[in-house]
C-alpha cells in the first residue's frame, strides 16, 4: 500500500496549473480524465477561486474525494496488491495533465472590478436603406435610463480623433501616436498598439475605441462591467455594412494587452448570427475571463431594425445589479414568440448546458446535406431565397456542429471552409457576384484584354453561368499560353470566385 502526502503532491506541481477551457477542447486531455475517473464538471466544482484553472491543491482535493482513509493531508494510491486505487488513478491521471503543455493554464484571472450596471456598446453597423445600425440600438438602450459609452465606426476608416488631432492606424506611426494619449506604460502601449495594427481593415478605428475605453481600467479606474457586441457574423468575428470586421482573434489580442478592463466585463451581449454554442462561449471566456453572464445566439439574430432591441431590453433587465437570470428571460421571450427568441443562446458562470442533439446525429446531418451544398455550389441548382430553403438548412446545420467544442483540428478546418463557400453560395446573386464585377471589374478586363477576349459581366452572371465562363477562362489561358501578370491576376481573382475564398470574397460583401 502506497501513500502520497499533500505537501509532497503540491510540491512537484508548484506553479503548475490545468485551464478547464483548453482541456475542454482537447479531445485527448478529456480521455485522460476520463480514465482517471473523473468529468471537467468535478474539475469546475473543485475550482474554488473560479479563475477557470485547476492548481495542484485543488487537483489534490478532486484525487481525494476517491480516498477512504480519512486524512484531508493524505491519500491512498495503491492497495495491498500495488494495484492503483481510484484515488491514485484520478491523482496521476491530474499530474499528467498539469505537466501536458496544450492544456497547461496562463496567467491567472485578473481581478474582479466593482460591479456597476454601464455598458460599452461596440456597434459594427452603420444606417443603410435595409438596416436601422448600431446607433438605433445605442438610442434604445440609453433610453431606458443607461450610462452607455458608444464605439461606431469612424468617419474616415481606420483613423481615431483624440483632442483634434487624427490618427491613421494603418501607419505603425498613427498607431504609436493615438497610444500615447491613453496613459500607459510603454510597454503596455506597444503590446495595444500591435493588437490594433492586427486588426482587420476598417475594423482598426473599433479597436482603438475599445483601447480608449479601457484604458481607465487599466490605470486604475472603473469601466462598463455590461458589453454589447452587435454586428453581422458568421463565426470569425461581427461586421457591419460598408465597415470592416472586428474578429475575435484580434479581440483577445488586445484583451491579452489590457487584461484588467478584460476582466472587469462581467456581462457579454453578442448580437450577432452564429455567435453561441459551446465553442464560441469557450472563446469568450478567454477573452472575458471574469465574465458571469453571455447572450448570443445558435441561429439567426434579429436585426438593429427588426428585433434586437427588444432582445437587448431583456437583457438589460436581466443582468441589472447582481441579476444572472439570462436562461429564464430568453425563455420567457420565446414563450411569447418575441420574433428571433428561440434562437437565443445563453450561459451563466457555474452551469453546463445539456447538448440537445448529439455530435453523431449533428454530423449525419452535414453529411447527407452535403450533396445539396454541391448542387447548389456548382450552380445547377439556384438559391430562391437565402433566408430559407435546403441550402439554408445545410448551413443551419454546419453551424451547429462548428458551435461544438468537440469538433476540433482538421475536422474544424474543413466545416469552417465549409460554412464560408455556403454563405457565400447562399447570397451569391444578390451580393457576392454584383459586389465581385464592382470591386475587380477593372482588373478582370485587363485579364480579358491580354487574352484578346472580351471580359464578360460577372456582376449579372448567374453562379452556373459563372462557372462556365471561369472554366473557359482556365481553357483559354492554358491554350494561348500567357502567362502575362494581367492574365495570372484575373485567374487569381477568377479561382477566388469558383472556391467563394474569403481571402477573394471578404465578409462584409454578404
């Protein structure tokens, strides 16, 4: 019989920590738990300090509760035979993971701010004929008696005005002049400075809004504990009409620069399509690792327009002072038939939500629709309306699995390509091939010229007939030969076209 001591246990793993999220989404670390005997819902439970991560004291009490010898100092590991006891499986099961570098956790949470009811409202959207933008649902929610700081697009993309003078972010000078005005040391202001200089186009001036926002916290002071996020999104980040997006990657770097303004968001709005489910909240808790409260949604969200005020006037309610009951106000709405509610998706610190369907059956659903996708991608079949139908469906369902913190690695990759090449079918007439002739229309023509062809109109083209004319491109510029700059651009642009690539088609095209 085998006895390891607390002390000891501690001692080896000084320093040594298990992040519950990381583990959550590496399939293997959670065989390995598993084979220890033990759930990541026992690793939360035994997360006293709720920073998200498991240290060796804490690991030592999950081993421990399989013990019967009566010590809290102590436990068994082997029996008589030097069979290993439940106790010591779940220990070197615990030890092995605190020493597995893809699950190891960083730096600790920061501290929790004192909490207050502001928000910080980030609006992607500007006023166009088809939508009300951000700055209606600013309007609304400032109505109703809240402190709201505002972050909207700028008049000129990717510049930021501070005590009128104007900064262009897309200079790494214009990017080191706005961080100069906000107060920090200069360290902290390079690491912003190059989380904005990350950023994508006409997305920089956003960030930078955040930046001055945050940066009170960051010297000491309190910022809105309540943050909405509003915008188009299909999974990588909310965009808005005629601006750019702010993807999350580019988020949690400068949440990463300004670690205690991330940690005070104690309440997260993400009114956005596409924007719920366990992987995503996952995401967001890194980001927002103090966070208590998130509303997002697994389908459709209503537009600044048609609906989200009405959602977000919910929620206001919901999260004021010490208030976490966002599940209870969703189903409230649905219940209701409050337009767009059934799509609600929330989490609330110190709960799991229940899968309702399970990944096999998610996953025969993408796979038998995906024959619909190839009709509909080759253009022998045509979208009637892009809000609903077989193809809507199959993209329906190809979020729902990628909302799946199991689906990882090379299977990830593949449903993210996926959903990409669907949206874009899915609003190809209507967007994506007037937007394409407009943008590249030029570059195109000269392709054409160097060919000595005449450059169809791809603006008016249907997906078949572009598809068509794309592989007569291809045949022509193989037979003639030219391999002229003018000619390889326009292939580029024409591939870009064929695979609807989003490095070709960006996303606020849709």
């Amino acid at each position: 019989m085998t006895k390891i001591d607390r002390p000891s246990f501690t001692g080896q793993h000084q320093g040594q920590t298990i992040d519950i999220n990381k583990l959550k989404r590496n399939q293997a670390a959670k065989t390995q738990l598993e084979e220890g005997g033990m759930t990541t819902e026992q690793l939360e439970r035994a997360d006293q300090n709720h920073d998200g991560k498991i240290d060796a004291d804490e690991a030592f009490n999950v081993a421990d509760d399989f013990d019967h010898d009566g010590a809290r100092g102590s436990l068994v590991a082997t029996d008589r035979a030097g069979a290993p006891t439940p106790a010591g499986k779940a220990l070197s099961s615990l030890g092995l993971l605190m020493q597995n570098r893809e699950v190891q956790g960083g730096a600790p949470r920061p501290p929790r701010q004192a909490s207050n009811d502001d928000v910080l409202f980030v609006g992607m959207n500007n006023e166009t004929r088809e939508s009300a933008g951000a700055k209606h649902e600013i309007n609304q929610l400032r109505g109703r008696g809240n402190n709201v700081t505002s972050v909207t697009d700028s008049r000129v993309a990717d510049q930021i005005s501070v005590g009128g003078r104007s900064y262009d972010l897309k200079t790494p000078e214009g990017r080191d002049g706005f961080v100069s005005t906000l107060g920090l040391p200069a360290d902290q202001a390079r690491k912003v400075a190059d989380a904005i200089g990350n950023g994508n186009d006409d997305a920089r001036d956003e960030l930078a809004g955040i930046a001055q926002v945050w940066a009170k916290a960051e010297r000491g002071g309190s910022i809105p504990a309540r943050m909405v996020i509003s915008g188009h999104n299909v999974g990588s980040g909310p965009w808005g009409d005629d601006n750019g997006q702010l993807s999350w990657d580019s988020l949690k770097g400068l949440a990463q620069a300004m670690p205690k303004a991330a940690g005070a968001v104690e309440d997260l709005n993400i009114s956005a399509c596409y924007s719920g489910g366990e992987a995503n909240n996952e995401k967001y808790q890194e980001i927002f690792p103090n966070v208590r409260t998130i509303w997002a949604y697994g389908g459709s969200a209503p537009g600044s327009g048609s609906g989200a005020t009405a959602h977000q006037a919910a929620w206001d309610n919901a999260t004021r002072g010490s208030g976490t009951n966002i599940a209870g106000t969703a189903e409230r709405l649905a219940g209701q038939g409050v337009r767009k509610a059934e799509n609600i998706a929330t989490w609330t610190e110190g709960t799991t939500a229940a899968a309702s369907e399970s990944l096999s059956h998610l996953r025969d659903n993408v796979n038998y629709g995906a024959y619909q996708f190839r009709s509909y991608f080759s253009g022998e079949q045509a979208v009637e309306n892009p809000q609903s139908g077989p193809l809507r469906e199959y993209y329906n369902n190809v979020q729902a699995l990628l909302q799946r913190s199991a689906v990882t690695g090379e299977e990830r990759r593949e449903l993210e390509n996926r959903r990409d090449q669907t949206i874009r079918t899915l609003f190809y007439t209507s967007n994506i091939a007037p937007r394409f002739q407009r943008e590249y229309g030029s570059q195109l023509a000269a392709g054409y010229q160097a060919l000595g062809a005449t450059p169809p109109n791809f603006g008016t083209m249907s997906r078949l007939e572009a598809v068509g004319a794309i592989e007569n491109f291809r045949l022509r510029m193989e037979q003639s030969g030219n391999t002229s700059a003018a000619a390889q651009r326009t292939l580029q642009l024409l591939n870009g076209l064929w695979n609807l690539d989003p490095r070709t088609i960006p996303n606020n095209w849709i």
